[in-house]
C-alpha cells in the first residue's frame, strides 16, 4: 500500500473513532477524553498495532498545530475586563491554587526520590485543569450561584497561570541540562520566554487591528488559522515556546481587538478534529512495559495534586477572605485534569525524549483517572455548596 494511501486510511479511521467516543460518551457520561486515550491505547503498538506514532512523520506537526490553537485559545481569557469582572475572589484562588500545587508536587516528587527534571516538569504540569469538563459540570448541575461564578472564573485563568508556570519549569530543565551550547544556559532561558512574549505581540497587535475588519464565515477562519500557524511556526524556528507565543497571541487579540471574539469562535470551530487526532496519537505512545516503572512516581503524583489543590483552595480562601464553603470545596472542584496536561507532556516528549518515556505515561494515567474522578468530585462540592438546580 503506497503511503498517501495508508495516511488517508489512517485518519479516516481515526475520525470516525473520534465521531464513536462522542456518541459513546453521550450514553455512559465517560469522558471523550478519555475514551480518546483509551482507543488510541487500544490501537496503538501495544495493541492491535494499527496505529504506530513512530511510522507517522506528521504526527508532531499535527500535535503542535493542536497545541497553538489551545494556546491561543488560553490567551482569550487573559484579559483586563476578566480581571476586573471575577475580582479578587478568582485572582488570588487561581494564582493560589496554581502555586500551591507546583510547590507541593516538586518538594513531594523530589522526596520520594523522583529525578529533578522530571519533578520540575510534573510539578508545572500539575498546576494544569480541564476547563471544559468543570464548565460541562456546572451546566449539567445547573448550578448558579457566587461559588458556581467563581469556579468558572478560575478555570478560565488557570491554565494560563499554569502555562507560565510550566514554561518556567521547562526553561529551568533546559538551563540545568546545558542545552544550547552556542550560548550561555541562563541567557538561552531568558530567550525562550522573553523571545514567547515578543513573538506573540509582533503577530498580535496586527492581528487585533485586522480582526473585525474580515467578515465573518471563512475569511475569518482562514485569517485566524494563517496567524496562529505562523505564530507557531515563528516560535518553532527561532526556538522559543510556541505555546506560550500562540498564549500571548490570543491576549493581545482579546485585549486589543474591537470584534476580538470571531477569530476565537473560528478556531473553536475548527479545533476538535485536531484534538481527536492528538488524543489519539497520546495514547497511542504509550507502551505497556513503560507503567511498571511509574508506579511510585504516578501514585504521588496524583497523592500531591489532590493535597495542591486542597492546600491552594486554602491559602486562596484566606488571603481573598473568602466564605469558608469556598475554602472547603473549591479545591475539590478543580480536579478535572485533561488536554493541556498532555499537551504539556507531549512538549516534553518532543524537547527531552529522555525524559519523556517517563513523564508521559504518568500524565496519560493520571489524566485518566483525574477525568474520571475528577467531575465526580465536581458535582459533590456543588451539591455541598448548596449551588445545585439540577433536582430543579
């Protein structure tokens, strides 16, 4: 079979793998995501060998186009009407949570005994929620209320604290490792975010000056699309972080733009084909010989993200003053764990291989188990919080 012919098989059937997981997911609440993992899993060189990343050339192009529309997607809610809009109540519990859970995952996972780099890595991937899957929750329960407000709040903002977060830590690794050798470490650090940042105001601002001057349908698609692939393709060649690039791309749009929402709409549209296919390619690499060795290290990581996000809720409660039903449930409310995690260990993958044989079973697993628990442990803080309609 010549190879244009097995590509097109390939994601043929992949899509409409992707078209069963949301129907099944309809009957048995599952998580999409989940089940995404899981046919990837199923398929992939541990399975029936149908799907084998390591043949696929286009696969790491297909993640990291997926990987910058997320991240311009994150960018949309970083916004100064945002921050006046959920006050300090979001403020200080994302940004307490975030810290928190990066702090308590780092020392944990550095006391166990697990590597350095690796710890700095889960500790940035942890900070990492599933916006989608809480938001699903919140409007499955029907909840309305000041703690239901704050919530979605807080998924907005963060996975974008979480993003900065991570790319510090990953700076951190590439510094500590030497990598680079034409310049010092630090300074190359210093480049890969300021050099993010740059990027993503040079291509931002006149992008914010063209949107709402292309009407809507596909000349915005195709505006929206062109920008942010060559934001990351910018990112890629000057070798910064093109998913903290693509983050401030979507800010500076969101900030500035008078019509900024129809390029985010556009690319919303068009995002879910490019996720079925990175779910599946996530689960896809995972080998079965690699979860003998991530017992310790999965099960304290998934120990210290439950105790981060219990310990933020608590400092977010006292240093927002905050009713003490925020402070007891809010953490549980964040446990959904999803795409941007594996988008975060995929990135690992492609930047430390070495590393990541590690990192991304661990995540796979833990995000698995977080997108099963974790709307479970939603819907009983909502229900505790007395915010729940849905017997309504």
């Amino acid at each position: 079979m010549s190879k244009p012919a097995e590509t097109m098989i390939i994601l043929g059937v992949l899509f409409l793998l992707g078209l069963a997981t949301d129907l099944l997911g309809r009957r048995t609440r599952l998580p999409r995501v989940t089940l995404l993992l899981i046919f990837g899993f199923v398929i992939g060189p541990s399975g029936l060998k149908f799907l084998m990343p390591e043949e696929q050339p286009w696969f790491p192009i297909i993640t990291n186009m997926a990987l910058v529309m997320v991240g311009f997607l994150l960018g949309e809610k970083m916004t100064l009407t945002n921050m006046r809009q959920f006050g300090k109540l979001v403020f200080w519990f994302s940004l307490a949570e975030v810290a928190a859970t990066a702090l308590l995952a780092l020392a944990g996972l550095m006391l166990v005994g697990v590597q350095t780099e690796i710890a700095l890595l889960l500790a940035g991937i942890a900070t990492a929620t599933a916006p989608a899957a809480t938001s699903d929750v919140v409007h499955e329960m029907k909840a309305e209320g000041p703690f239901s407000t704050t919530l979605l709040g807080i998924v907005a903002l963060d996975d974008a604290w979480g993003l900065i977060v991570f790319s510090l830590m990953l700076t951190s690794v590439q510094i500590m490792s030497g990598q680079g050798e034409s310049l010092v470490p630090l300074l190359k650090g210093a480049w890969e975010l300021g050099g993010s940042v740059l990027v993503g105001i040079a291509l931002g601002i006149p992008m914010a000056y063209l949107t709402g001057r292309v009407k809507p349908g596909e000349p915005t698609l195709v505006e929206a699309l062109g920008l942010v692939l060559l934001c990351g393709g910018l990112a890629i060649w000057l070798e910064v972080s093109f998913l903290l690039a693509s983050m401030v791309l979507g800010s500076v749009v969101a900030n500035l733009a008078r019509h900024h929402m129809r390029p985010f709409h556009a690319i919303e549209d068009i995002e879910w084909p490019f996720m079925v296919l990175f779910f599946m390619f996530s689960g896809a690499s995972l080998r079965t010989r690699e979860f003998s060795k991530i017992g310790l290290t999965w099960g304290a990581y998934i120990l210290l993200r439950i105790l981060g996000r219990m310990t933020g809720s608590m400092l977010g409660g006292a240093l927002s003053k905050a009713e003490s039903k925020f402070t007891r449930w809010m953490g549980w409310a964040l446990m959904p764990q999803a795409g941007v995690a594996l988008g975060m260990a995929l990135l690992v993958t492609q930047r430390r291989p070495d590393l990541g044989v590690t990192i991304m079973p661990v995540v796979i697993a833990s995000t698995i188990f977080f997108e099963i628990t974790g709307p479970i442990l939603t819907r009983i803080a909502l229900s505790h919080v007395g915010e729940a309609r849905l017997e309504d």
